[in-house]
C-alpha cells in the first residue's frame, strides 16, 4: 500500500 501525504491549505490530505 502507498501512502502520500500532502498539505494544502494548512490541512492534510492523505491520499492512497
């Protein structure tokens, strides 16, 4: 499983 961890706006998005 891929994980990535992406940060918008000051929130966090986790994407898989």
């Amino acid at each position: 499983m891929e994980g990535e961890m992406k940060e918008e706006m000051g929130e966090l998005t986790f994407q898989t």
